[in-house]
C-alpha cells in the first residue's frame, strides 16, 4: 500500500473512537447538569449515588457498543490491506515469470490476516475495564502535574467539584460546567499501561494498533513474496514530508526511495528498530526488488530535487519550518481545532450561558484562520477530514422513524403501504449507517430530466442550508406508482438496474447522501465528484452515465443484496461509503 493509503486505513476507526469519546464526556456532562438543579444537602447525597451506579453502567454500555462496532470496522481494515497490497505484488510475480495465487485460494495470506485482525482486537479490549484502564489525564496538586484518573474515580471528582463550587457559591453553573469541560476536551478519554505509566487518547491507540498490525502484515507479506521469487533485496517507497531530524536510520528523509539488501534494511534503515523502517508512525513499504529485472520508481536525481525542496524552509509569524516541521505543526493545530470543537458542543449541551459558549466560538474561529493562513503560508492541503469530530453518541439507541412530507400522497399511484416502506427502508438504512440526510421534498422531475429518465424515483443533492452544505432527497412527484415496480424488476433482469425493487432504490440514493455528507462546501462537493473514477460494467444505468457516483450507488446496492461485485469496486465502496457503518 501507498503511505497516503496506509494513513487512511484507520480513519473509520478513529472516527468511531472520537464518537465513543465525546459519547462518554456528554454522559459526563448530563449528570452534572441533572445534579445542579439539586439544592438540599441530602437530596444532593441521593442524586449523587444514583448518578455515578448510572453513569457507570452506562459508560460501560458506551464503550461495549464502540467496542464492538470497532471490531467490525477492523475486520475491513485488515482484508483491504491485505488485497490492497497483495495484489499490488502481481506485477513483479508477472516479471518474474512466476505463478500468482488470488488471494481468495491464498490460505497462507488469509491466516495472517486473520492473526493480525485478532491481534488488533485484543489491543482494543482493555478499554472496556472502566475502573481501570479508562480514563482521564488531569492536574493534580499545587504544581499541576497531569494524573491518570480512572473514568469511576473521574466522575466521582468532576461531580463533587462542581457541585461544591456551585453550592458555594464559588462558580456559576456555568463556570463549573466549563472546568469540567475543558478539562476533559483538553485530556480526551485515555486508555492506560500500567507496566509503562504511558496513556494514550483512545482514537491513538486504536490507530496504533491498527498501524503496527498492518506493518507487521505487510512486512510478513513481502518477506513471504520475496522468498517465492528468490530475491534479498528490496526497493523502499517514498512520501512528502518525511521524518529529516536526527542522523542514520532515525533520518527516514536519508533511506527512503532507494533499494537496499536485506541486512542494508536492518543496517541502513533500522529495520526492527523502534524509531526505524516500519515502526513508531512509520508508513514507509517496502517491496521485492529484482536485480537486472526491476526498475527503480525513484532516481537519485529526483529523490535529491525533492529532498533539497522538503528542507526548504519557510517563515510564518517570525518562526521558519522545513515541510516536516510544518507538517508537524499542522497536526498540532488540528487537534486544538478538534479540542475546541468539542468544547463548542459540550458547553450547548450542557445548557453553558451564552456568552461562554460564543467565547468558545470565537477561539474556535481564531484557531481555524490561523490554520487556513499556515497550510497556506507553508504550501499544505488543508485537511479538513481531520478537523472533523464526530457526533455525540453513538447513536445506537435511537428509534426515530422518519417521516416523508404530506405532499407525497398526491403523487399518481401513491399508497399508504408504498409511503411506509420507503420511510422505513431510510429509517433501517440510518440505524445501519450514519447518515445525515437533510431535506426530503417532493418536487416535480419532468422539466429536468430527459425521456429516458423520466421514471427516476428520486434524486439525492446536495443543498446550502445557513452555509453549510447538507444533503437532501428529493421525491419524483410526476411517477405513475401503479407502474413502477414492475419496471424496476424489468430493468433489473435487463442488466440496466442495480435496483431490484423499491427498497433498493431508496438504499442507492442513500448511498449518494453517504457518499457526499462529508463535504462542507460546494467546491468539497464538485471535487470528490470528480475524483470518484467510473467503474464500467456494474449496470447499464451507470454505464450510460458514465458516472464515477452512479458506479459506486449501484454497487452499493449489489453490495447489499449479497451480489457480487470487482474488486476495485468493492474497494471504492469501502472508502466512500462503508465507512459510515454504525
């Protein structure tokens, strides 16, 4: 795998462990705010014992649910991996003359997979024990050193804290919410080695695990691949930004791009080291190299021009950074972004006064300009995925059913039965998947669509809603449903459709919100179109669209009705779409 595909392989992961984490400090938050409109010492004794045996079982159930939904996800982390970069090794196999066993029949390669993803899951367990090895870093003492506090021990703290401030008269509700906040937001939910003393936020050490469990498969892999095709040397990919301080293999900016033998990997690179080649928030690969008949993707010309331009330095408010340290600097302004992100939401669900929580609106914008200005200054792609904080709550327990506007029942053909089991499908599909469908509206198609498309249900879009981009649905209101269904199944036996039946065509427009929910903005938006490539071949709709998102809807569908599909389509639908699975 690439280093920029290797990177984004725990995304869903994370994005699961940042909503486990903002779940449990609102579970916080919400019992403080329950406690505070409790007055009489006694009352306050009761509501206390019953808010800490509450919030316990309830953490507990919180972090078992996203204990769970992780084991999921790494399940598809590890199986893409491994096809990903198993199938990359093709190639030199057809250089080589030698056979190339799919990795469906590859019993050895599946073991390992399967060894790896048990690995990971194990790591993850721990974060279950709530007495424990769950918890928070926070000051201790007159001189503030930073204590891990077990989450039972926490809660206990925060509470009696901001009760006896407020019942004192010391602080405002509204001030002791906000210490407890900020504290927790500048500490984040951290799982604890008690052999090392080290914690590490949850979303961390998920990544973590996830990254050595999938360096540690790839090396095995390219060790497996290089004795099948005799070969003791290795080419060593390239990236942007590099780490380039400390001398030998310490300095991956020095080694990377070049090919080496396997005791120059140890040697040169620090291969097995700590600090070295694969390890500690290293994405370097490598691959088997073969003398006389491999070419080398990167000349010592090339890797010399980039290197002298990786180290050019740049200035920004009086302070000069190389591409690495901007790089570094970078991620440290997104997490404060993240922080205060997560102090915004904290603060308007705690019911904080107004006027703290626009304080922390406005520190909040002050950091994103000065990120905007620095990735600029500094040449870097705003990442907008990483400023990203997931929802409060898993969401897990919600039973809304949603409803579709009134005006659908004057639609030609329109039932009672036919209404509920599109509201349903959507509603199953949202318990599924996170998705953050906006508007539905029922509209007239007949205008803008053409003869062939005149029996489009529904069309899926995006919308500008207070400046912020949502996605919405839009139901056809020039449809004959007496007529419908029967087409549906028509196309489908023709090959034209995915769809085989109403439901599914609800799943592809679905599938289209899923896709695009992550865009803030219409240039977001246009881009990732244009980026999503067409698969040929998934239908006949999409292959006269010839349309990158029409492609990935359609074999979303197949995908979901146990059909089979390519493997690069699969792919594509992991990355866009699956990602938002509950």
């Amino acid at each position: 795998m690439t280093p920029e595909e290797m990177e984004k392989l725990p995304k869903p992961l994370e994005c699961t462990m940042t909503a486990l984490e903002l779940s449990i400090m609102d579970e916080i938050i919400q019992r403080i705010k329950e406690a505070a409109r409790v007055t009489p010492v006694i009352d306050w004794l009761l509501v206390r014992m019953d808010a800490i045996g509450a919030v316990r079982a309830r953490i507990k159930q919180l972090i078992g649910e996203g204990i769970r939904k992780a084991g999921l996800q790494v399940d598809d982390i590890y199986e893409q991996a491994a096809k990903s970069d198993y199938i990359r090794n093709k190639a030199i196999y057809e250089e080589a003359g030698r056979d190339y066993q799919p990795y469906k029949d590859n019993q050895w390669l599946q073991q390992i997979v399967d060894a790896a993803r048990r690995q990971t899951k194990d790591t993850l367990r721990p974060m279950e024990n709530i007495t424990q090895t769950t918890g928070f870093n926070v000051p201790m003492g007159t001189g503030g050193k930073k204590v891990f506090t077990p989450l039972s021990e926490y809660l206990e703290r925060s509470l009696d804290k901001a009760m006896m401030g407020i019942t004192t008269g010391t602080r405002t509700y509204s001030q002791a919410i906000g210490e407890v906040i900020d504290e927790m937001t500048a500490s984040g939910i951290r799982t604890v080695d008690y052999a090392s003393g080290k914690s590490d936020r949850i979303e961390v050490a998920a990544r973590r695990a996830v990254m050595t469990g999938v360096a540690q498969m790839a090396k095995q892999v390219s060790d497996r691949n290089a004795k099948e095709l005799g070969t003791d040397h290795w080419e060593v990919d390239w990236h942007m930004g590099a780490r380039n301080t400390g001398t030998g293999y310490l300095n991956h900016q020095s080694w990377q791009g070049k090919v080496y033998s396997s005791e120059e990997m140890r040697t040169i690179c620090g291969e097995g080291e700590m600090l070295g080649f694969a390890g500690i928030n290293c994405y370097h690969i490598k691959f088997p190299f073969l003398l006389g008949i491999s070419k080398r993707k990167y000349t010592d010309e090339w890797l010399a021009e980039q290197n002298r331009k990786e180290n050019e330095k740049k200035t920004f408010r009086g302070k000069e950074y190389d591409r690495y340290a901007a790089l570094q600097h970078q991620r440290k302004l997104e997490r404060i972004i993240r922080k205060q992100k997560q102090d915004v939401e904290l603060l308007k669900k705690a019911g904080a006064d107004k006027e703290d929580i626009t304080a922390a609106k406005c520190r909040l914008r002050l950091t994103n300009k000065t990120y905007v200005d620095f990735s600029k200054e500094m040449g870097l792609r705003q990442q907008n995925e990483r400023l990203k904080i997931a929802g409060a709550g898993l969401k897990f327990m919600d039973k809304s059913q949603l409803k579709l506007p009134d005006e659908v029942m004057n639609i030609r053909g329109m039932t009672e039965e036919y209404r509920i089991r599109i509201e349903k499908t959507i509603t199953v599909m949202q318990k599924k998947y996170g998705i953050r469908l906006g508007e539905v509206s029922v509209e007239s198609f007949s205008e803008a669509l053409g003869k062939e498309d005149k029996n489009t249900l529904f069309i899926a879009g995006p919308y500008l809603e207070n400046g912020k981009l949502k996605m919405g649905l839009a139901i056809n209101s020039d449809i004959d449903y007496n007529v419908i269904e029967p087409l549906i199944r028509k196309r489908y036996k023709a090959g034209y459709f995915a769809s085989k039946s109403l439901e599914d065509c609800v799943k592809h427009e679905m599938a289209h919100v899923m896709t695009f929910q992550g865009c803030e903005t219409w240039e977001d938006y246009q881009a990732l179109r244009e980026r999503i490539p067409f698969i040929s071949g998934i239908s006949g709709y999409a292959d006269r669209c010839e349309d990158g998102t029409e492609s990935l809807a359609e074999t979303f569908v197949r995908m979901q009705n146990g059909e089979k599909v390519s493997l690069r389509a699969k792919v594509l639908a992991n990355k866009y779409i699956e990602r938002w699975k509950r």
